[in-house]
C-alpha cells in the first residue's frame, strides 16, 4: 500500500545539472524532457519548476506539454512494460481475458505500475503480428499465441 | 508593405499582405463569427466557427489564422460554409449542460448568442451533455469544466495579457482542460485572481462565485478607485445595485485587464457598515442627526475658530481618493472661506519626494511618459517598488514588455518582489542605501563614457557641478554600503546605458525614506546621463499609490502651491486667483500634512477638516496621531466609514464612494479618466462636492457653483494643462489641454533645460541598536489597499485575505524559535503591533517585511516621524523593530 516509499527518491542535483544545459533554449522543452525521462525513467514532478525557470516558460506550460504526449510520464515505470493487445484479432481469439488474466497476475490495473517497480500494464490497439494473435509484447519481445498457462508462466518467469 | 487583393464575398478588397482573413472581414463590415479569437491575444484558430471556404480550390480554412493571398476568392457565408459552420455549434450544444436558464452568464454568453445568431434552438444530435464539475473554493471564481469549450481564452489572458501564467492545458483529447500546476485549486496555485479570465470566458465556464444578476442591461464605463493605475472598468447594475465589476477594453492603460481589487473589491460600496447619516458628538457619543444640523455645527465651529484665532488656527486634509473637482473645491474652500494655505493631501506622504525631486530636475512632477511606452523600452530598471502587487497594470506592462517584447529588467529591492523572476538583474541594497548605489551608476557610466553627451549638452544645466560631485565618490565604498558586488552595479549601469530606450520605473521604496527627494533626483540625474528622459520608450515612471494622488496634487491640494503647481509666493499668481475668487489670499505657504498634526498636539492648530483620509492609519506613529486628534478644539471628518479617526471627530459627515458620484481622477500617467454615478447614494450620503459647496454656504462664504461642470469651467480656466478636459466626449481624455506644459516627452523642459542634481549619499546616524535588530519594510499586499478602510469592508477581500502578517527570513525565525502561524509581537521605539508570521525566502537576513493596509495591525503604531529635509514628508518605509514569539494564549 505504501507505494510512495517504494518510488526512489529523486536526485535533484542530477535533475539541476540536465536542466542547466538547456537554460534560456525555449525551443528545446521536448528533447529536455526525453533526456530526462532516459536518465530518470519518467519526470519528475519535481522538475517541473526547474525545467519552466530554465526555459523562461510557465510551469503550467511545461505540464501541459508533458500531459500532452503519451511517450512522456509522470510516474516511475516498470522495469518491464507489459503491452496487451486489444486489437481486433487477438479480441476474436481472447484478448479480453487475457487482459484480465495479466491484471490478475500483475496485480495492477491499465496505466499502473507495480509496487515493486518491477511491471508496468498497457494496452496496444494492434502490433500487426495478428496471425500470432492472441499476443502481448514484453519489454520489446512479442509473445503469441497466448493462454492462460502461458500467461502465468511469462509473469512468473520475469517476476522470478 | 505589400498590398494584396482578393475578392471577398464577390468584392475585391485590399490590405497589407500578412493581414489575417477575418481581420480583413471586419474591417469590411462583414460578420464572422467566433469563440476562441481575441484581437489582444494569439490565434489558436481552436473553435473553427469562423471557417471561410476559398472558392477556387474549396479548402475550407479558420479564417482567424489565415494570411491574405493575392487572387483568393473567399466566401464567408455560402450554404457550404454555413453547414459546417451550424455543424461545429450543434456539436458544442450536445456537449453543453442544459443550465442556461440559471446561468450567471445569461444572455451574456457568447456560445448562446452566436447559436441564436444562427438560428439553431433544437440540437439534432444525440446530447451527451457533460457533467458539472463544479470549483469554487474561494471566493471570487467559480469553474464549471463542463461547459468549457476549450477555446484557450483564458489561457492566453492569464500568459499574454497579465503574464501570470496560472494555468493550460492538462492532457489531452476528450480529458484535456485548463489547468493549474498539479490540477490544484485556484488558492493554492500561482493564480492571482485578476478576473481577467472571467471576463474573456466566452461560456459560463468562469463567473464569479455567488449569483451577481445574470444579465443587468446596464453598464457604466468608470474608473477603479484603488491604485494609481486608474483602469477603466465598467460596473453592472441591477436594481440600484452593483453586481459585476469588468475591465472595460477602451480608454485607461488597462487595455481590459484588471486585478483583484478591480475585480472583486468594489463591494465595500454596498458594506452594511457605509455611514448613512450625518452624525454629531454629544457627551462623548455620536447622535444621527440632519444634513442641516450637522453642517450649522461643523460651520459654526470652524468660524468660530477663525473668528476668534484667524485662518491659521485651521487645516484641512484632503483625499488622494476624491476626484480632481472634490480636490479643487475642498483647497478653495481652504483659501477662499477659511483663509489658510494649511492644506494637504495623503497622497503627499508618497509623492512629496517626487514632486519636489523630479520638479527641480526636469520641471515635471509626474510620470514623464505613458504606460503604453514603457513596453517599448529596451532596458527597465525598476527601483524600490512592486508594480505586481502596488499597481498591478503597471506590473503586467513590465513583464509583458520582458517576455515578448526582449525587454531586459534590472529589479532594484531588497525584497524578492513579483518582477523580479523576470528580472536579467536583480541588485539588493540594503534599506535605504540605493542613493549609494544610483551615485555609484552614475560616476561608472561618467568614467567609462556611456553617456548621452550631445544630450548632457544640449538639454541640460549644472552637469559639471554633478560630475564634480560624481568624482568625490569613493567606488570602493559602495559595495560595503549597499551590499551589492561592484561587478553588478558595473553591469546594471552598462546595461542600462547601453539601450536605446531605458526606462525607470520607482515607488515608495525610493520617496518614503528620510533621503527620498535626494534618491529620486539621482535616477532622475541617471536618465538625464543616458539622454532618456524626451524619448519613446525611455522616461521616468513615479508610481503614486492612491487613484487621484496625481489629480490632489495637480488641483493645489498643497500648502505651497495654488491649483496647477502655481507657486503661490509668486504676487502675480496670487493676483490672478485674488482676481478670480474675488478674495485676498495668504501670502504665507502653509504646513504640510504631518506637521498639521504637529501643531495639533501642541495646541497651535484648533479645528481640522478632513476629507476621505484617516491619518490615524496612513500616518506614521498612530498614536501620537491620535494625541493630536484629540487635542483639536474641533474635528469634522468627512467619509464613506465610521473610521479610526472619524470615531475622534465632532462632526461626521457621511460622503459617497466613486459609484455614487460623477467626477474626474487623474492616475500616475496624468490621464485624466472619468468617474460616473452608477448607482444612487447609500442613505443620505452625498458627495463630497456637494457637501463642501453646502459647507461654504453655510459659513457665509458660498462659492459660486451650483453644478459640477461650473467647477470644472474654473479648473480650466486656472489649470494651464487641463484646459478642456471636461468638454471631450472620448470616454477618456489623455494628455488633457497644454500637452507641452505637462508632458516632456515630445515638449520642451518646462524651465528650459533639465537640470543635474549633485547629491550625496550620508550615513543615517549609527541608529543605537539597543534591543532593535531587525530592519522592518512596509508594502502593500494584492489584495489589501491604502489604509484598509475600503479592503476591509470589500466582503471577499478580507475573506480570502483576512489576517495581517510579518513575513521573516526562514533563518531568522529559526534563530527566535519561530513557525509559520505563529504569533508575533513586532516593537519599535514608537509602538508595538502582533501579526501571524509567516516565513519567507523572500527577504535578506534580518530584515522583517509588513504590508501597510490592515486597520487590526497597522504597521503606522510602529513608526516615529522623520521628516524627509526637503519634501517634508516621513520616512515610512522602514524602521528597526525588535521580534518576539507570542504564547499561543495570549
């Protein structure tokens, strides 16, 4: 339940030194966050005010770019991130429950992450490998022809 | 500028390439409709209502975000071009909550308006009305997110306009919406509650907390009465009632902003606690009495005083917040019936360093240029002052020139002010040392040669004095005085001498210390170097603090001038007003606001006469003010409260807020801006005109006006530069008559050239630091103003602001043990107030701040009265004080 104690602190001299790269570049807020998010893992919070003093922008401003993309998080991520497929294939052939099968596992629901920061849980609209369907992806691995057994051993193996 | 052509609704039409679709529409008196456009801000081109169709090629374009092309043929309203355009509403209705009937917006909502343009009552889609989300946890804004159209207008406002950045948009397709840092409520987020946003919401997205009428039918364009700004608003009214106030887009400096106080602060106008009626002292209690009787008490006394003792016996203390004809009439009133120079104004507390300053430097006591100018400065120092919370309009000017303008900011202030993030440089000197610091730019910009030297040549007198003086300077003694690195100061002064146009901008920081008129010659001496003073986007800005400070002034509310700066020592002046009022009149200049109070106590003044002022308050050392009151023989206050020192008067004579009556104020720009009667009086107050014409009436002595226009028929005849004011039909009149004679920009100096002024920095006297460590500044806070008589009876002001504060570094109040909310007792050689404290990064070591404005701690207990030497006005910025933690019970 304590998640919070679980999410590593965040190293704010670190955040300081990336920021202080970019001061007074306006144009340069995307490739900043991408820079922070391949160091840290996501984006802070924390660094929203410094990124907004650096680049002479609002911190609203800073937000709303960042709420904006998908590609960009607010949150620590899973070492791995577990995509379901939800296309129309994999729907035919069960990927509903298998969904419901990976939540069971992960204990976490779409968009979340799990407590040991070990798994992160989405969803895909289509992988394009509908042959193989039903399918998830693993990290950048392609798992097909999916069943409950299978399922449960992919996410004991990679817990283990 | 190329011209381009194109046929628009089968006319050809012209304009400059680059002109924008709808822009060209307009201008051709043709209506398109629209949500998200405003002419003040960017084009997101986000609600698509205004889509043209080109007919060559068929593209159908946002006609808000589109350039003129040559050979474009654009129909605006072909049936295509109407579809869609039916559609895109049709679409917004389906979303839109079906509240219109309890809407506050009412017939005021745009959406509403342009879907009965169109003709679209039933929405044939299936409705998936949102579902309220309602926020109003504080008192002015209330948020309904679903009937946000997400046209971005009070995004843009909030960045483009006043430049606070309080809000955008958080994520995105059907979740996006505007938002705060973190989603967190307005209070707890950089919003500053301007109300800008709510009077751009084209929906009833925004309104204001609390039903305020819906639709009223009536609006009265007027001036706000806080600040020196002098913003046009316009006020709503509804059954004799103000409910709204709105920045109005035409006339003040505004420009359709607003802040809090404008906003939300006008309705003290309708506080249960207003004075209704005349009230006279018997046995030490007041009785509620007749207009009659009150005014044959109050007459029969002061000519009492003046029979027996001579005019010089009397005083009057008039208002910075009456208008410019109130002014005139209450310093005639003065001279003409009672016989005495012994008139002032509060506002003189403020700006009396400035008028003598700036007078004797470039013969002008006032804002040199217009605010509008100040965004085209290259370089703005800003000095002593905090324009986001004094004067907000000012403030937005400032960081709207820094951020899109390029314009660089040299912030000079020991505190962390609200510009000063925006600021390239931020010096911080120690109270009171800034003439140090000015001296020091100065002889840097002299020995490196950055100066205007055809300007220093032409334009002004005395320079070899000043350099002179200059060279007397020891550099190496300015960075252990001010505190401030000798590379900053070296980089202020190249900065500043470097630009084209360098501005300066100051307030009380600068005229409330015992060395201010001295402090304001320097920058003064600093703009002439620079040859910045008769240029565009250069000048000298003196903020004033009170609306009509600069009007009280101009009308010779001043014990050494008559009406117009007309120096009343000189015969042939005080010829043409003898000639004029048909009365000899004082020769000898009479005392200044303080020392009326002086000569109170000591028993030489007998009767005082006071006009919207409430010196217990405004003054320092509240009680010696109050010894001094109560010595009178006769007090009569005139005022819209039972204030402070009405409660010590004879005589209360109940006056009128600006609401309630017609009038002129004059803001720090010397823009004259009309105040209109927009609702009856509270009880049977008058206005203050009215009652000073009874008054003299009374006294035997009437002055020739039965109207208000007689008055200002006499203010132009006497007044070189308001010549004609009043006859102008525009809604606002600048530069008012003899542009020359007021303005140096564009004009000649007044006394022929500019004149530099030698003047030294001196140590204050080592004060003896017994038991008072700290270092207290006084300022105003956004959402208090002046004395407080008005803020604290605006009912959402004291909600949302309610308790006095002494706002310390964190540092120190570890060092005293003490924690946010505690309470504290702040004492001085003069007195002693408590306040919650409140820690702060804002300030240096051992240097306390506390806003002026809260009649429950006035920060005035805690001053003694030192007298700037040449304006005569106090010290009131800052004295030592000593700090120590209250036990939570008492």
């Amino acid at each position: 339940m304590d998640e919070a104690k679980r999410t590593p602190p965040v190293d704010m001299v670190r955040l300081g030194e990336i920021v202080s790269g970019f001061k007074g570049q306006r144009w340069a807020l995307i490739p900043l966050l991408q820079r922070i998010q391949s160091e840290v893992g996501y984006i802070p919070p924390e660094s929203v005010p410094l990124i907004s003093r650096a680049l002479g922008l609002f911190a609203s401003q800073v937000q709303g770019v960042i709420s904006f993309y998908e590609q960009l998080y607010t949150e620590p991520r899973g070492k791995n991130v577990v995509r379901v497929c939800r296309g129309t294939a994999c729907h035919v052939r069960g990927g509903k429950t298998i969904l419901k099968l990976v939540k069971r596992h992960l204990g976490v629901e779409e968009g979340q992450t799990t407590p040991d920061l070990e798994y992160t849980l989405e969803t895909v609209a289509c992988i394009g490998v509908c042959a193989l369907a039903p399918n998830i992806v693993i990290g950048s691995q392609v798992h097909g022809h999916l069943n409950p057994r299978k399922v449960e051993q992919l996410l004991k193996r990679g817990a283990g | 500028m190329q011209t381009v052509t194109i046929t628009l609704d089968g006319r050809e039409v012209s304009a400059d390439a680059g002109t924008t679709i709808l822009n060209l529409a307009r201008e051709s008196g043709i209506k398109i409709p629209t949500l998200c456009h405003d002419p003040r801000l960017s084009s997101p081109g986000a609600c698509r209502l205004c889509i043209v169709e080109e007919e060559k090629t068929g593209a159908l374009m946002a006609s808000c975000v589109t350039a003129i092309t040559p050979g474009m043929v654009i129909n605006t309203h072909s049936a295509r071009v109407m579809e869609h355009r039916k559609t895109i509403v049709k679409l917004m209705l389906a979303s839109h909550p079906d509240t219109c009937l309890v809407c506050d917006k009412g017939n005021r909502c745009q959406l509403r308006q342009i879907a009965s343009d169109m003709g679209i009552g039933l929405v044939d889609f299936q409705r998936l009305p949102l579902i309220a989300d309602i926020q109003e946890i504080n008192p002015f804004i209330r948020r309904d997110l679903s009937k946000c159209i997400l046209c971005a207008r009070c995004i843009r406002a909030c960045q483009e306009l006043v430049v606070q950045g309080a809000v955008d948009y958080l994520g995105r397709g059907f979740s996006s919406k505007p938002a705060t840092l973190g989603d967190a409520p307005l209070d707890r987020s950089e919003c500053t509650f301007c109300g800008v946003c709510l009077s751009v919401c084209p929906t009833g997205s925004l309104t204001e907390v609390g039903w305020t009428g819906g639709t009223t039918g009536q609006s009265v364009p007027t001036t706000c009465p806080f600040c020196g700004c002098g913003c046009s608003i316009s006020l709503e009214v509804k059954d004799n009632q103000v409910v709204r106030a709105t920045p109005a887009m035409e006339g003040g400096a505004n420009h359709g902003t607003l802040c809090v106080r404008g906003s939300f602060g006008w309705d003290f106008i309708h506080s249960p606690d207003r004075l209704t009626r005349p009230l006279v002292k018997s046995n030490g209690k007041f009785i509620e009495t007749t207009w009659e009787q009150a005014l044959e008490t109050a007459a029969g006394q002061l000519a009492r005083i003046a029979a027996e003792d001579g005019g010089a016996r009397l005083a009057v203390l008039g208002s910075s917040k009456c208008t410019n004809e109130e002014n005139y009439l209450l310093q005639r009133f003065a001279r003409f019936v009672l016989g005495t120079n012994n008139v002032d104004n509060g506002g003189s507390l403020y700006s009396s360093a400035t008028r003598v300053g700036l007078s004797s430097s470039i013969g002008f006591a006032g804002s040199t240029n217009r605010l509008d100018e100040l965004e085209q400065a290259e370089v703005i120092i800003v000095a002593g002052c905090d324009p986001t919370s004094s004067a907000p309009s000012v403030g937005y000017a400032i960081k709207r020139a820094v951020k899109f303008r390029g314009a660089v900011l040299v912030v000079v202030d020991p505190r962390l002010t609200g510009l000063a993030p925006f600021a390239r440089l931020w010096l911080r000197p120690r109270p009171g040392t800034d003439l140090a610091l000015l001296n020091a730019m100065a002889r840097m910009i002299v020995d490196e040669g950055l100066l205007d030297e055809e300007f220093v040549a032409r334009k002004t007198d005395n320079f070899e004095a000043f350099k002179a003086a200059l060279l007397r300077l020891n550099p190496e003694s300015v960075e252990p005085i001010t505190g401030i690195p000798h590379r900053d100061i070296q980089d202020g002064a190249r900065l500043f001498a470097a630009a084209g146009q360098a501005a300066i901008v100051y307030g009380s920081g600068i005229t409330q210390y015992p060395n201010g008129t001295d402090t304001v010659k320097a920058l003064a001496n600093l703009a002439l170097l620079t040859g910045n003073v008769r240029r565009k986007g250069g000048g000298i800005y003196p903020l004033q603090r009170e609306n009509n400070a600069q009007g009280a002034a101009d009308m010779g509310m001043l014990p050494d001038f008559l009406p117009g700066y007309q120096d009343l020592r000189d015969v042939t002046i005080r010829r043409k007003f003898e000639e004029r009022w048909n009365t000899p009149l004082p020769a000898v200049p009479g005392v200044t606001a303080v020392e009326m109070l002086e000569l109170a106590r000591q028993g030489t003044i007998k009767g005082l006469y006071v006009v919207g002022e409430n010196p217990i308050l405004s003054f320092p050392n509240s009680r010696q003010t109050r010894d001094s009151l109560t010595a009178l023989d006769f007090m009569v206050v005139q005022d819209m409260f039972l204030t402070e020192t009405a409660k010590l008067a004879h005589v209360v004579l109940p006056a009128v807020s600006f609401a309630e009556k017609d009038g002129t104020f004059t803001n720090f720009e010397g823009r004259v801006c009309p105040v209109r009667r927009s609702v009856g009086p509270a009880g049977q107050s008058l206005p203050d005109w009215q009652i000073i014409i009874r008054l003299s009436q009374k006294m035997g002595r009437p002055m020739p006006f039965s109207s208000l226009q007689q008055v200002s028929d006499e203010i132009e005849e006497l007044v070189p530069f308001y010549q004609g004011y009043s006859g102008l039909e525009a809604p606002y009149v600048d530069e008012p008559g003899l542009k020359e004679a007021r303005r140096t920009y564009g004009g000649p100096f007044v006394k022929g050239f500019a004149r530099f002024s030698p003047v030294e920095y001196v140590p204050p006297p080592e004060p003896a630091l017994d038991g008072y460590p700290f270092t207290l500044l006084t300022g105003t806070v956004l959402y208090r103003f002046g004395s407080g008589t008005r803020s604290s009876n605006a009912r959402r002001l004291k909600k949302f602001y309610s308790e006095a504060f002494v706002e310390i570094n964190t540092a120190d109040a570890a060092g005293l043990g003490l924690r946010d909310g505690d309470r504290a007792r702040i004492m001085s050689r003069a007195g002693d107030v408590t306040a919650a404290v409140r820690t702060s990064d804002a300030l240096p070591p051992r240097a306390v701040f506390m806003p002026i404005s809260f009649p429950e701690a006035p920060a005035a207990n805690l001053f003694e009265v030192v007298l700037d030497r040449q304006s005569k006005s106090p010290a009131f910025k800052s004295c030592a004080v000593r700090i120590e933690r209250m036990k939570p019970d008492g």
